[in-house]
C-alpha cells in the first residue's frame, strides 16, 4: 500500500515536470517561430541599458560639440576682430611708406638708377674713342699681352676708384639709415616741411631737367655729325668694293670663254658658271650611256616577266594542291558527322531507356505531405 502511494507521488511530480516542460516547449516555439518578436538568446535588459547608456553618450557628445562650437565662433570673432585690426595697421603703415617714398626715396635718387634710366642709352659713350681708350677689351685687337703699359696706373685707378664706391655707398647707407629713421621719428611734425620741400624739388627737377636736355641735344648733334662722317666713308668704301668687283668680273674666266679645268668635288664635275656645254665627244658618251641604259632596262623587264610567270605558275600549283587538300579534309568532316550523329542517336535511345526504368522502377514511392510535415515541429 506504501509502495503504492509512493509511486503515486512520484508518478505526479513527473506528470507536473513534464507538463511545466511542455509549457516551456510551448512559449520556446512561440518566440523562435514568430519572425517578428522572436529574440535569440539576447539579454532585453542589457541591450535597453546599453542603449539608455548610448544615449546619454550622444548627448554628452552633443552638448560637448555645443560648448566647442560656442568656443570656436568665440575664437573665429576674436580672430576676424584681431585680423580686421592687423588689416587696418598694415593699411596704414603701408600708406605712411608710399608717403615717405613719394617725398623721400624717389627713383632719381638711387644708387643704380643709371642702371634703370630711361635716358641712359642717351649718355652712353661710343663703343671706340680713339686707340688710347681704357674701355677697349682683349677680344678688340687693340691691345696685347706685353704692350698694356698703363696696368699698374690703372689697377691702382681702379681700386681707388672701387674704394670710393664703396665708401659712397657705405655713407649713402649710412645717411639712409639715419634719414630713415628721422623722417620716422619727425613724420607727424613735418608736413609743412615737405610741401615747401617738395615745391623746391619741383623747381630744382625743372631745371635740371633743362640742363640735361641741353647736353643731351648737344650730345645727339655730335653723334650726328660722326654718323654723317661714318656714312661718307662707308660710301667711299662700298664704291671702291664696287670697282673691285667690276674689274674682276671683266678679268674672270666667265667673260674669256675659256674652258674649265674640272671642279674640286670630283673629276667628272664641273663648274656651274664656267660650264659652256658639252663637245662632240662627250654627246656622243652620252647617247651611248642612254642606249646602254636602254638595254638594261628592257633586260631587267623581260627578266621581271619570267620571274612573274614562274610565280603564276608555281601559284597555280599551289592552289591546285589546297583544293584537293579541302576536299579530302571535307570527306574526313562528314564521316566525322555522320559517326557522331549515330553516337548521339545511341545516346538518346540510352537516356529514353533508364528515364522510363526510373519513372517505372525506382520513382514508385513518392514522398507524400506527412513525410515535409514532420520537419520544424520542435524548439531543439
């Protein structure tokens, strides 16, 4: 009777495990079958804080790109306020230099505006004054190696000369600077000053320029009268050039009509200007040499003619020889087809025979709808 009961609570803690089993079974199938709810293995609560954390990140991220942003436009109006400023400085300085070079640091002025004038070209000496010129070179012929008896003379002229350069320049650097920087120091001071200064400047250019303008008419009526002197004596040159010439042509071989002695190119050349036309002799050379040339021709012709009836020939050959090489090949291809078209016949009637023994004698048992059904029915 003990047993009895026993068995009985057994047999009902096993019926309860089965049936909670089965209800777990039960709800596994609902969320692994259903494509829209369904969650594999994946902890809910986890991934929402996960996303709740993700979030607050973004948002952390955002107002930290806010703050920056803020920052940045700060920073860029600070930068255009400070930029602006350097503009207008630059702007100013840049007028108070133009001022200061218009009135103080013109062209005229420079150290090498004999380099840059446009006038230049006008108090520029002759290339040759006379034999005794310090400017002529080597390359000119008029000076020697052992006959420049003025070398120490003028190396000792020219480094005086380079020492004074350079001393000039040192004290036209040295007042620069120091007029630099009095005209910086005194620039708001001295407007009145240079109006008057300027209005002297004006005067004084004015009549400097007069001045020049003087030497420069006397300098180019000079250079007129020796381009006048020049042109003559290249006249009086070109006319005896002329009478040389002259006399030459009626003294040369062309007008004597004597017979050339050959060129220097080869002897069986001639000169183009001294050549008269050929003799008897050479004409009769000539027309040999043509008949010779004749005979060559037709020669090389008649032998081109065999030559081209040889090749006809041996292409007839060969082409006679394909022809009968295409038939044989075409006999060989359409026993060729005609075996492989008996090979295929016996293919299909293969293939006819085992379809109908599979459809007959394998293919009896057929899977029915049960046999598909009894597929995906559990979670495991």
């Amino acid at each position: 009777m003990m047993k009895s009961i026993l068995s009985c609570d057994r047999d009902l803690k096993e019926t309860a495990i089965i049936e909670k089993r089965r209800q777990a079974e039960e709800q596994r199938k609902k969320r692994f079958f259903n494509e829209k709810n369904r969650i594999l293995g994946i902890d809910s609560d986890a991934l929402n804080k996960q996303l709740l954390e993700k979030e607050q990140k973004l948002e952390a991220e955002r107002e930290e790109a806010r703050i920056a942003a803020e920052e940045m436009r700060r920073n860029l109006d600070l930068a255009s306020q400070r930029e602006r400023e350097f503009r207008d400085q630059k702007k100013q300085s840049e007028i108070e230099m133009n001022e200061f070079r218009k009135n103080c640091q013109q062209s005229r002025d420079g150290v090498d505006f004999d380099l840059n004038d446009p006038e230049g070209q006008k108090n520029v000496y002759p290339g040759r004054l006379d034999d005794n010129d310090p400017r002529l070179s080597i390359s000119g012929g008029q000076q020697f190696i052992g006959e420049d008896l003025m070398n120490e003379n003028r190396i000792r002229e020219q480094k005086n000369l380079q020492k004074q350069w350079l001393d000039q320049q040192i004290a036209e650097r040295k007042q620069l600077e120091s007029s630099k920087k009095e005209a910086e120091k005194k620039m708001s001071d001295s407007l009145c000053k240079h109006d008057a200064h300027a209005v002297f400047l004006g005067h004084r250019m004015h009549d400097d320029k007069r001045g020049l303008q003087k030497q420069i008419r006397e300098y180019n009526e000079s250079l007129a009268q020796q381009k006048r002197e020049n042109e003559k004596k290249m006249k009086e040159m070109e006319q005896q050039d002329n009478q040389a010439e002259i006399y030459n042509f009626l003294s040369s071989d062309l007008l004597k009509e004597s017979q050339p002695n050959g060129s220097n190119l080869g002897p069986n050349r001639c000169i183009p200007y001294m050549y008269k036309g050929m003799n008897s002799e050479q004409i009769e050379n000539h027309k040999m040499e043509q008949e010779r040339q004749l005979n060559d021709i037709k020669q090389r012709k008649m032998d081109d003619q065999h030559h081209k009836e040889e090749w006809e020939k041996l292409t007839d050959e060969m082409h006679r020889q394909m022809t009968l090489k295409e038939r044989a090949l075409s006999r060989d291809i359409r026993q060729i087809n005609c075996k492989i078209r008996e090979e295929n016949e016996q293919l299909a009637k293969e293939q006819i025979y085992q379809k109908e023994h599979y459809d007959r004698v394998v293919n009896t048992n057929p899977a029915s709808e049960e046999f598909f059904n009894q597929f995906s029915t559990s979670s495991r």
